[in-house]
C-alpha cells in the first residue's frame, strides 16, 4: 500500500510548476508528497494544512508561507479517506479537515492522492469528522445524532484547539443535504464532506495509477 501511495503523490507531483504557491495536505499519502517534494525542489512555496504537514515540509527544507497571509493558492495536493467517481470525497481521519477545506477551497485547482482502498462506489462507510467548538459539544453531539449518527468524540484537539466528533451513518444517500444540515449546525465549524473542492484524484492500486478528473 505505501508503494501505491508513493506512485499516486509522484504522478500529481508533475502537475507542480515552478512559480507556483502548493498547499500541502495532511496524512501518511502527503509525507510522501512532502518527501518527493524535497527530493526534486521544484522552485516553490507552500502553505500547509496542519503543523504536521508544515513541519515535516520545514524539515525537507521546503518553503511554507503563513496561509493566514494567503488568499489563493494555486494548487493543492492532498489525501482522502474515502472518494469516489463523483469526486466527492470524506477526509478527516487525520483531523485536519477544517484547515484543509480552508486551503482547498482558496486553491484554483486541488488533486486528491491516494491508494486504492480508499476508492469506493459512493462514499459514506467512512466516519465523518465533524471540528466542534467545545462549547458546543453536548448540543452538536445531539444534533447529530439527531441526523442518525453514531457519535464518538477524539481525545485529541484540533491545531485550531477544537474538539473533533466522529459521526458514523448507515449510509449517506444525500450527501449534498447532509453537508447542508451539518453546517447549519451552531458550534459545528468543519467536516470532512469535500464535495465541491476535489478536481482530480490519482488513484494507485497494485502499481497501476488512475486518474479521475471532474
Ligand atoms: O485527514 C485527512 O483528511 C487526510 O488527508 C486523510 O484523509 C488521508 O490520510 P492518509 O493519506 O494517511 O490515509
């Protein structure tokens, strides 16, 4: 499986042009990106999407930008947990969806990466990280449960020092409502709905890479 993730960062890697501001996901896929990255040094900057990723990018000697400074970037490269052949991806496990759809959203072109099994039919088997104000935790627990959701809270706080509330469903048959419903939600600020950000995804399994463009 590593090597399917090597095979998919490398094959978006020659999407990267030199001048260009890369926003660098976060998880196992992305190190290494962030690995080949450091190896080629293509003349760019980055913004990353978690201090793990912005660290591990430091230490390859790569160039990351403050993305509180940042209003566009021109490409960004990142995992997923599950995405399927609408491009509608669940991303989240590594709890850094929020700063992720931020970094995705202000990108004129963002690529997913990552090994077969996270290629499904329709996405919704995967857990949904939801980011909760922890003010907010017993409401929006409630409230998602009130969606149908399983919910079980992370030990873990988000960089943004937040609270992340995994939110299981038997299935999600609308995830354009669900999306809809979750942020209407007060004190829920993020989720790992992606599925208007995602253009392409590079897909390796068993050596071969797939490419889905939207
Ligand atoms: O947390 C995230 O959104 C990550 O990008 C995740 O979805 C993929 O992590 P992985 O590459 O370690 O499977």
């Amino acid at each position: 499986m590593d090597d399917d993730k090597r095979l998919a960062a490398e094959a978006a890697l020659a999407e990267v042009r030199d001048g260009m501001l890369v926003g660098l996901g976060t998880g196992s896929t992305v190190a290494f990106l962030i690995a080949a990255l450091a190896a080629r040094a293509p003349r760019v900057d980055y913004v990353a999407t978690s201090e793990a990723s912005a660290a591990a990018a430091r230490a390859g000697g790569l160039a990351v930008r403050d993305m509180g400074e940042v209003a566009r970037v021109d490409l960004t490269i990142d995992g997923a947990d599950e995405v399927d052949a609408r491009l509608y991806a669940i991303k989240g496990a590594g709890g850094a969806m929020l700063r992720e759809k931020v970094v995705a959203a202000a990108s004129d072109r963002m690529v997913v990466i990552a090994d077969g099994s996270k290629r499904v039919r329709a996405i919704g088997a995967a857990k949904l990280p939801v980011e909760v104000l922890p003010f907010a935790r017993a409401f929006v627990a409630a409230r998602l449960a009130g969606l149908g959701a399983q919910v079980e809270a992370r030990k873990t706080l988000t960089d943004n020092g937040n609270l992340i509330l995994d939110a299981r469903f038997a299935a999600i048959a609308d995830p354009q409502a669900l999306a809809a419903a979750i942020d209407a939600i007060p004190g829920a600020l993020g989720h790992g709905l992606f599925l208007d950000e995602v253009d392409a995804a590079y897909v390796a399994a068993d050596g071969i890479v797939t490419r889905l463009e939207r």
